[in-house]
C-alpha cells in the first residue's frame, strides 16, 4: 500500500492484550508488563527483522468473564485470567474457528490452593465454614473462588444451597463485607488479604485446606497466533523478563505494581514476596494442570463447560519449550518457589534456611530484614519502633501471613526461639492444641512484650 508521499508503507500488525491489573499474580503478562513496556520493546526488534510495524493495545478487565466475551468477539488476541475462567474460556470460544484459544504458559500457581479464600466480619462469631449456614456470601459466580468455596463446603460436609451466595465482583464484595451488606467473602487473590490487611475482616478459611493446585494462565487465540507466531514468541520472551524482575526484586516490583494499582504494597508483597503465596513461573506444570480435572468436573455442572471439551487439546505448550529450549523439561518439573527468605538472623544468631520457619520484617523504606523463626521476629519485633508490615509462616501449612492479624499460641515445651506460633484461623490453632495441650493463646501485642522481656 502507498501513502499519499508515494512512499511504500510497512504494514502495522495490531495486537490486543486483556489483563487484569488488581489480580496481582499475573502482573507479569499484564500490569507490569504493560509498565516495562518489555513487550513492546520486543516487537520494536522483532519489527526492524520483519518490516513490519506493531501496535500493541492494552485492555484491562476485572474478571475473567469479561475478558473471555471479548476473545470470542475476537476483539482479544491474548488475555490472562484464572484456572476457572481459563477453561471456561477454552471451551466458550472452542466453537469458533475464529476465536478457538489455548493455555499458552502459566503466570503464577499455588500448589495447595491459597490464593483463593474465605474471610468474614472481623466481629463474626464463626469459627469454621459450617457456621455459614443461613448467612451471605459473596463471590464471583464461575470465578476461583467460588469453585474453592464450593470444593471447601462440600469437603467439611454441609451443602452450598445452605449458604445464601451473592454473586458480586471482588471490589464489591469487598465493600460489602465492610458494608456489613454480607457475611462472608470467598474471593481470590488478593481480595481476602486485602479484606485482612484493611481490618475490614479476618480469614476463616484457607483454600489450601482443600489440596487443590490453584493458578493463572495466559491464553491466545489459536487464528491469531498461527498467523502471527513471532508476536506470541515476542510475548513469551517479554513475559519472562518481567518474571525475572520480579524474582530477582519482588520488593520493588511490589512498590512498583502498587502505585500502577492503588494496592496496598504490603498485601502485595505478602503475596509476591519471598516465601509468597504465589511461584512465578511460566512453565505448564504437571500437577498444576491435573487441577483441571476437577475444575471441569465442577464447571459442567454449573454448564460454564461442556462436557465434551478436550482439555488436552487446550494446552498448548510448544512456545515455552521454543523459549526455554533443553532447559524446559527440569523447569517444567521444578515445582520450588523461585523466591525465598534467606540470610542471618542475628538476633537469635541463626540461620534463616526453613520456608516453614523464615519470617520477614518490613520496617520502612525499600528493604526488609529476615529472622529465623516467628519467635526470633517477635524479638526483633519489640525493638523495633516502626513496623510497616511483618509476615510469618502458619505454624501447620508454611502459609505466609501478616504476623498482627495471626492468632498465636505460646507454647512452653516448645524451644526458646520457637516458643510462639502463628496461626492463619483460629481452626488451625485449635488443632495444633490437640496435640499440644499446654498451648495456651496470646495476644499478638503481649507476644512482642513478652518478647522483650525474655530478650
């Protein structure tokens, strides 16, 4: 085509990105991506090779529903979401020839299910999910956390019809629960940290209890990719120098993800931080992936999937292995958290070495220091004037939380530097004290000054 100068024009290839920017385990194929601009700086290579001009157009959406309705529009090229929507999208858009998608990586997994939860009133009297019959609860009907919710009610023996679910969109049931409008909100991440950090309510679940993997994906529309796989090649390279950021400076990339969100950065950090909730990795795991199975199970219940969806046919692995070339087999396997606590603990004079032990303290500024265990942390705690935020290991799962919303347990036959544990609900420590007896509960600020005391 020429221009009106009769100059030859290059032609512009035109790619729309769906993400979503508060669902802050899929930064690195969105909202930071989007902020390095590493994508971009791809396709400006790629484009002085090809000849070719590309134009990347950026959408961000606040759930995965939304996002799969503008791939089967075929107005999304590529989009990222959650382990629900994702097979609800595989299957909603496999109809069209146009708009047919597959999994192409992962952008952050966790291996027990946590990063999907149940949180109430902070003055609630429930103690377990069983004490939600008759209330409201709100989640995104077809989202990760209502399927954990419906996974969790099931496990502990009571019937979801017992619950009185609203289905509402995670901003709002967040206010809601704040509102006092609900009860409880099942949610993903990181809506029920965020619920914590706020004050606005505590945990009452953990979606770990259910050993279920829980993670997020990236998918492309198969017409697009196969006429373009050099921008799908593009994305995967770009996607993994964001994910190598934020392995190697989860601190600042928290900051950073924060200001672009209005996230608080500490609930951010609790969740990408070392020792987080969340393992960046792109590479499709096997144990991850066999999550779907039941996922399927309960989608076509609900008719978000249909019965005959080929799962195997969604996935979609061959650009990873073209990225990651031999290493992808040993990365592939690798189900190890990338980020974790290390260092010396010098108040204690130990070794910061155990995920299940390694506690962390962010006083202020853009640097944290490490400690042993929970016990060493309060120590370190009580001579410390000003505390942005601490996080501590739950003494039974190693699930990360933030150490003033805990419930503790002082436990005298424990070891000095192990004498208190956290606890992310109250039905985690309740268990531990069968079979710890003497644990007797105390408060998080009579810990820190008990603490001082005991030097």
């Amino acid at each position: 085509m020429l221009t009106g100068c009769g100059v030859l024009s290059e032609p512009t290839v035109v790619v729309n990105v769906g993400y979503q920017s508060k669902t802050i385990n899929t930064v690195n194929a969105g909202t930071l991506l989007r902020d390095r601009g590493d994508f971009e700086n791809q396709l400006k290579q790629l484009g002085a090779t090809t000849n070719t001009k590309y134009r990347v157009v950026w959408q961000d959406f606040a759930s995965g529903a939304p996002l799969t309705a503008q791939m089967i529009a075929t107005h999304v090229d590529i989009g990222s979401m959650g382990d629900y929507p994702l097979l609800t999208n595989g299957s909603k858009t496999h109809k069209y020839d146009d708009a047919a998608t597959e999994l192409v990586a992962t952008t952050g997994y966790n291996l027990r299910g946590s990063l999907n939860q149940v949180v109430v009133r902070s003055d609630s009297s429930a103690r377990t999910l069983a004490d939600l019959t008759g209330k409201k609860v709100s989640t995104s009907l077809g989202s990760a956390g209502d399927g954990m919710l419906s996974t969790a009610v099931k496990t502990v023996g009571i019937s979801k019809d017992s619950l009185h679910v609203v289905n509402q969109d995670p901003s709002v049931g967040a206010s809601s629960i704040d509102g006092g409008q609900v009860d409880a909100l099942a949610q993903f991440v990181p809506w029920p940290q965020l619920v914590i950090y706020r004050n606005q309510g505590r945990l009452l679940y953990d979606g770990g209890d259910n050993n279920v993997p829980t993670f997020h994906g990236v998918v492309a529309r198969r017409q697009f990719v196969d006429g373009h796989p050099e921008v799908m090649a593009a994305f995967l390279r770009a996607m993994k120098s964001t994910t190598d950021e934020i392995v190697a400076h989860p601190l600042k990339s928290a900051l950073r993800v924060s200001a672009l969100t209005g996230i608080e950065p500490e609930v951010i950090y609790l969740y990408n931080g070392p020792n987080g909730f969340v393992s960046f990795d792109m590479t499709l795991k096997d144990r991850v992936l066999a999550a779907f199975k039941p996922i399927k199970t309960y989608l076509v219940g609900r008719g978000a999937v249909t019965k005959d969806f080929d799962v195997s046919h969604f996935i979609n692995d061959g650009y990873l292995k073209q990225l990651f070339g031999p290493d992808y087999p040993q990365r592939q396997a690798n189900t190890a958290n990338p980020m974790t606590l290390t260092g010396f603990d010098e108040v204690c004079g130990l070794p910061v070495n155990d995920p299940a032990q390694a506690s962390e303290l962010w006083a202020s500024g853009a640097a944290t220091e490490v400690s042993a265990t929970p016990s060493c942390l309060l120590r370190r705690l009580a001579a410390t004037p000003h505390i942005r935020a601490a996080y501590v290991p739950d003494a039974l799962t190693g699930l990360r939380i933030f150490a003033d919303h805990a419930v503790w347990l002082q436990d005298p036959e424990a070891l000095p530097t192990q004498r208190y544990k956290p606890f992310a609900t109250s039905a985690g420590a309740d268990t531990y004290r069968t079979k710890h007896p003497q644990a007797a509960a105390v408060g998080y600020a009579a810990a820190i000054g008990q603490s001082r005391v005991a030097g």
